[in-house]
C-alpha cells in the first residue's frame, strides 16, 4: 500500500481489544466460559500480525488485554510490554459491568490488574470494560477503577445502542472526580451530524464502513473539533478464517462481516492519521512505559 498524505498531525489513540473470537459478548450463551478450554485459541497469532504492522508504521498503541487470555498467553502480553506498548486491563471473564455487583466488579479487576502487572514488570493504569459496558446504570465502576489504583478508563460509548451506550454522555477525555480521587474517562469517539452522535472508532464500524470514511470522520474531529479520538479494534477482526457461530442475521452481520478486509482498513488508518499510545496522550506520567 503506497503511503498517503497524511490527514491530520494530531496525535491520537490507537487501541487493540486482546480477547479470543469466542469470548466476546455475543456468543456467552453459546460459548459459555466453562467451555473456552475446549477451543482453540488464535489470539496470540493475530496479535502479532497487528503488533508487526504497528512496527512497520512506527505506531505504539495500548493493548486492553483479557485477564483470561493474558493467563493462556503470557509471552504474548511480555511481548506486547517489550515492543513499547502499554498494557492494560479488560477484565478476566468478560462480564458486563452492569450485570456484577460492586464487589463482584472489584474482584474481577483485581484480579487482571494483578495478573499482568506480574508479567509485565509495569504498572496497570488502563482499563476497559468489556463491551463499553459502562452505563447509566454502572457509573459507580468509576470510583472502585480509581480505588483500585486504575488512572484512567475507557469505557463509555456515547450512542445508542441495544447493548450499551450513554448517548448523553460528554464526548472527549475528561477527568472525574469520584470520592476522594479523580480518574480519567475516554469514550469511544463520534461524530457529531446534528444532534445524534455518529459511532466511528473502529471495531465493526470499520468492518462495515469504508476506511476512507472513518478516516475523513476522525481527522474532521482532530480538526475541527481540536480532539484527539480514540480508535479499537479486536485480534479475532482480522482473522477470517475464525469458527463462525450462527446466531442470527444482526449478530452475524456485526461478529463477521468484513473480517477479510480489515487489515488493510487498519493500514489505511495508520497511513492517514497519527496515533499513539493511551497513557502518553493522557500525559499520565508513563508508569507503565517500558
């Protein structure tokens, strides 16, 4: 792919979901965790496709890593760690916040904390909540994240949508102030088009739509909005040659549509806009650099 002026100078997060195809969301009822064992993992492989593109592109990114996974793949998360990318949290089991009880979310996020600070060597300061699900009704997570030692999250998705979102919710970094601490909150990035907020952060808007229109998106909200955006994507999106579950036609669409073309989307992305890792655009002092 021959390199491409470059739409906007400003810097921005480039962030990777490290989960295995079978442990997102959409298939917990046919895949439940006891069975995740029984399957063959394929995170690993894809992750280091990703992480040589960031290479080949001089891109540091931040790398919110499965606590399951990261325990089946612990080179992986070293390796993550030692090519200068940040790695944070993005749970152990996958669970919706809004559906675990305080306590239960502590517990959880203890534990991945843990979990990769051992195999890193660095502090855990990120956090994701598995599928933006960070609600109205899961707000409190905030304060137990900054109890816990997190610095920021990244956990909020301003549309609506049937599974999650905040549509109301402000749409750039902004510090909270939650008890006696304060941490950051990054949602995903939108679109402002009239009074609805359009999503363009990646994932499967990038499967769906042209790179080229996310692209235009993005740098419009570095330009005219003076915002750096904050952009996703999962290992298992670049793998077309994953088990497919039949669940339907709209979890079909959204679990597997464009998984052969998404590599190249990623590349568009990375020639056409600068990014880099979460924690640096934070200006959060570096404590889980390398």
């Amino acid at each position: 792919m021959s390199a491409r002026e470059k739409l906007s100078l400003m810097k921005n997060a480039m962030t990777v979901d490290v989960e295995e195809y079978f442990t997102v969301q959409s298939l917990a009822e046919r895949v439940p965790r006891e069975q995740w064992p029984a399957h063959p993992l394929r995170a690993d492989q894809e992750t280091m496709r990703i992480l040589d593109l960031f290479d080949a592109h001089s891109v540091k990114a931040t790398f919110f890593v499965l606590g399951w996974v990261g325990e089946r793949h612990p080179s992986l998360v070293k390796t993550i760690h030692a090519r200068g990318h940040e790695v944070a949290a993005h749970s152990y089991w996958h669970r919706l916040v809004f559906e675990m009880t305080p306590d239960e979310f502590r517990e959880d996020t203890r534990r991945t904390k843990s979990l990769l600070e051992d195999l890193t060597g660095a502090e855990v300061i990120g956090y994701r909540a598995p599928t933006y699900s960070v609600t109205r009704a899961s707000l409190w997570a905030h304060e137990i994240l900054a109890e816990e030692g997190f610095l920021y999250s990244s956990s909020v998705f301003p549309i609506t949508h049937d599974r999650y979102g905040i549509a109301d919710y402000p749409r750039f970094a902004q510090k909270l102030s939650v008890g006696e601490r304060q941490i950051w909150e990054w949602p995903m990035t939108t679109l402002r088009v009239g009074n609805r907020n359009l999503p363009v952060a990646g994932g499967g808007y990038l499967r769906l739509l042209p790179a080229s229109a996310i692209s235009r998106a993005l740098a419009r909200v570095n330009k005219e909005e003076a915002q750096p955006v904050i952009v996703y994507l999962h290992p298992w999106e670049i793998d077309p040659e994953i088990p497919r579950y039949h669940q339907g036609v709209l979890k079909d669409l959204r679990g597997y549509i464009g998984l052969g073309r998404m590599l190249g989307k990623l590349e568009h992305l990375l020639e056409t806009l600068e990014f880099d890792r979460v924690d640096r655009i934070l200006d959060l002092g570096q404590r889980g650099a390398a």
